[in-house]
C-alpha cells in the first residue's frame, strides 16, 4: 500500500513496502549473550497500522455512508483507538533442535484496532464509524512484534522493545495520509497499553514485583492499608509520575534513607520505559481470586477462624480433603498452577455447596455461601465488553456490593486479611468503578 506521514517519521525509513523485518533493526548489534539477528522479528509499527487500516477500509466505507459523513471525512480526518497488547508466551524452547542459542521464553507485542471516529465539522464533535465487535478475537489482533526474551530478563526486554516505543512515539506526533476508498484520507493513532498483565506492567513502569508492599499498579496503597481500607482507593498512578518518581529514586534529592526514600516513590525503582494505560487485566483477577478463595476453602475445611497456627500437615490434610471432594463431586482435577478453566468452574455457587459439605458448622457455611453469591455479583461487571448494555444492574450495584464482600472479609473472615490482602482482589474491590466510567469496559480492553 502507498502511504505518507505528515511530518515524516523520525528515524524511520519512508519506504513503503516492508515485510518482517529483523526486530533490532537500527539497534547495535548484539544484545548481550544472544545473536541479535534471532532473537527478534517484528513489522514495522507505521507498516502494520496501515495494513490494519487497509483491512477495514470496506467497514469505513459503510461507516462514513451509514452516518452520512463521507463528505466530512476527507476534510476533518480520521481518529483511530488501538488497543496495545504485551504478554510473556511461556515456554517455546525447541524440545529437540539444533537452533542457534535463544531464550526458552518468547514476548508477542500485538495491537488491536478498537476504533475509528470521524470529527463531524459541524458540531465538533466525534462519531464513531467503526467499533471492532469482538475485541477480544484472536482475528482481530494483529501480532507486530515475537521476541525470543524471557518477560523477567529487563535489560534484553527493554531492548528488544525499544525499536517499537520509538516508532510509537514518531507515529503519535505525526498524522498519517492513505487513499480510503479512493480518496486520500487522514488518520490519527491513539494507543492504549491496556493488554498487559500485572507482572508486565511493574515490569515496563518500573514497579517493584507483584510481591512487593505496594500491592497496585493503579493506586499508591501498601497492603498493610488496602486490607484494612478495601473499597476507598482512585487511580493515581502514571507513567510521567513514574518517570519523575525515578528520578528522586535515582538521585534521593533529599538525603534519606532507603526506607523513607522507598515511600517516598511509591515503590517505583527501576526506569520506566513504557506507557502503559492502568486498568485490571480480567483473566488474571479470576485467576487471581479464584486461588484466594480456593485458600479460603481449606481454611473453612480446618475452621483456622478458632485456630492458632495450625502445622503444616493439617493444612495439608485440607487440602487434599477439598481436592477428593472436588473431583469426586464436580469432576475438578486439581492442578498444579491455577489457570483460567479451574477458576471459572471454582468460582460457582455449586462448587460452594460442594465445599460446604466439609464444613463442620452452619453459619460457616452460610458465610461462604454468601461471599460467592457477592463476588458472583461483581464478576460480570469487570468480564463484560460493554457492562452498561450486557449488566447495568449489577453495575449500578457494584461499589455497593463491594463493600459488602469487604464488610464480610474484614469480619468473618479477618483471620485471612489482617494485614493482608491479594493484588487482584485489591484492584477487584477498589478500582473497577471508576476504569469502567473512564474507559467504558474492562473486558474488551483487557
């Protein structure tokens, strides 16, 4: 496809036709231990947009003609929402090759067009021709960069992903002009870093790791403060933040000790290299709160709420007892890591009514059955593509219902969250209402 940018990009060659290209291309020449020319295969950002745009233009079309607006469009110009996804794929080793030396672990970069607006001239203000339907369909993802990098390897990660911050920032400043059903139009790109994983995101933005006191990648909460106060947290966090909270990190204008100089940045050491957009990652927080209440589960089974320290072997004991009775009644193997299927089928009102069949005491059992009728109320706002449509209700509901499950937490159940409390579940009570009025949804941009 021919196409320009207005200004043209800086350090980006102008031509238009490139395929895959070597992921390091315009970086030196080897990253640390690996031969640069493997370890990475990308397309070039401008390139890829364009043939995303390419692929839609028949959906534009329809668009412009469906609001009456192919007139204006070529005039006022375009804006184009695009979802950034980054996430570690696991272990892609050769299981028996003869390959040049690479890191067992990969990172795919991926984007997503989520949308593209017209400025209507009249009233100045946006409409939105195309909203992609299913944004989370692996069709409508479109990969941009592998790298054969381990997430956990900074340096080599930094690196490799630096070509693409590069481009990102050149597209971001300029406009891009491409001949949509004939006529040559104007596009602007706005990036969203919302499909990353918690793990990835203290990772880009210089978090400490997810087991550090501050527990949340939106707000500066410790933990010790989020198990006590669970619902009243808002987003603060940013990237610019970030950045000048590194600086102080690095040059502790202040004199102070590494304690103080630790509250001080929140926890942010380590340069911030990405922007991501702060929002909860929807599979995760189900993986993550379905491996609490599993915990939650053998701790009913031993009744720990009347117990000091129980030992390791009847712990033990309540686990395997929930695992026979798991399997033998709703056919759930246990498995070694959670994961996304376990989770969705743990976090029923039937798997309760499973458990609660080795809980000695009724008003244990009623209290469990109650805290999954809540969460049952809150999960569906933060799975959602479009909560307002699919579930206002329990929308409308949800600050309420939070607080309702942290009321049970924090008294029937205070055994477990004294001073304690899991990133996710954080995040779960305190932050989904107000990502979804900013955002509109969790779902379709997690």
């Amino acid at each position: 496809h021919q196409f320009e940018w207005q200004p043209t990009l800086k350090n980006v060659s102008t031509s238009c036709s490139v395929g895959i290209i070597n992921g390091l291309s315009g970086w030196a020449s080897s990253v640390d231990d690996f031969p640069a020319d493997t370890i990475s295969r990308r397309f070039r950002y401008d390139v890829a947009l364009v043939s995303a745009l390419k692929d839609l233009e028949e959906d534009i079309m329809e668009g412009l003609r469906d609001s009456g607006m192919e007139d204006s469009a070529c005039t006022s110009g375009f804006s184009v929402m695009i979802k950034e996804s980054c996430d570690g794929m696991g272990d892609v080793s050769e299981k028996h090759g003869g390959g040049p030396a690479v890191p067992e672990k990969a990172v795919r970069f991926s984007f997503t067009v989520m949308s593209v607006s017209v400025l209507a001239d009249e009233t100045e203000e946006e409409v939105t021709i195309f909203t992609e339907p299913k944004p989370n369909s692996e069709l409508s993802c479109k990969p941009l960069c592998l790298m054969f990098v381990d997430e956990s390897d900074h340096e080599t990660l930094t690196a490799v992903l630096g070509p693409i911050v590069a481009e990102r920032k050149a597209i971001k400043e300029s406009r891009l002009i491409l001949s949509v059903g004939g006529l040559p139009c104007c596009f602007r790109f706005h990036f969203r870093s919302t499909g990353y994983d918690e793990k990835m995101v203290r990772e880009v933005e210089g978090l400490e790791a997810s087991g550090s006191t501050y527990v949340c990648t939106l707000c500066d909460s410790t933990r010790a403060e989020a198990s006590h106060n669970m619902v009243l947290h808002s987003i603060t966090r940013g990237h610019e933040e970030n950045i000048d909270r590194y600086e102080i990190w690095r040059t502790n204008p202040f004199s102070e000790s590494v304690d103080e100089l630790r509250d001080r940045v929140k926890g942010v050491s380590a340069k911030p290299f990405m922007e991501t957009h702060p929002t909860l990652d929807a599979l995760h927080c189900d993986i993550g709160n379905a491996s609490e209440f599993y915990k939650i589960f053998q701790d009913e089974i031993g009744e720990v709420y009347q117990k000091v320290n129980p030992s390791r072997e009847e712990r033990r004991s309540w686990r395997a007892a929930l695992d026979k009775q798991l399997r033998k009644k709703m056919k759930l193997k246990p498995v070694m890591r959670m994961n996304g299927n376990y989770a969705r089928r743990l976090m029923t009102q039937e798997a309760v009514e499973v458990v609660c069949e080795l809980v000695p005491t009724e008003e244990r059992r009623e209290a469990l059955r109650e805290l999954m009728r809540i969460y049952l109320q809150l999960k569906p706002v933060w799975r959602a593509t479009f909560p307002a449509k699919e579930c206002p209700d329990q929308l409308c509901r949800y600050s309420f219902n939070s607080q309702s499950l942290a009321d049970l937490l924090s008294s029937t159940f205070k055994y477990r969250y004294n001073g304690k409390i899991t990133n996710y579940l954080h995040k779960t009570l305190a932050h989904v209402p107000e990502i979804i009025e900013r955002d509109g949804s969790i779902g379709a941009w997690a």
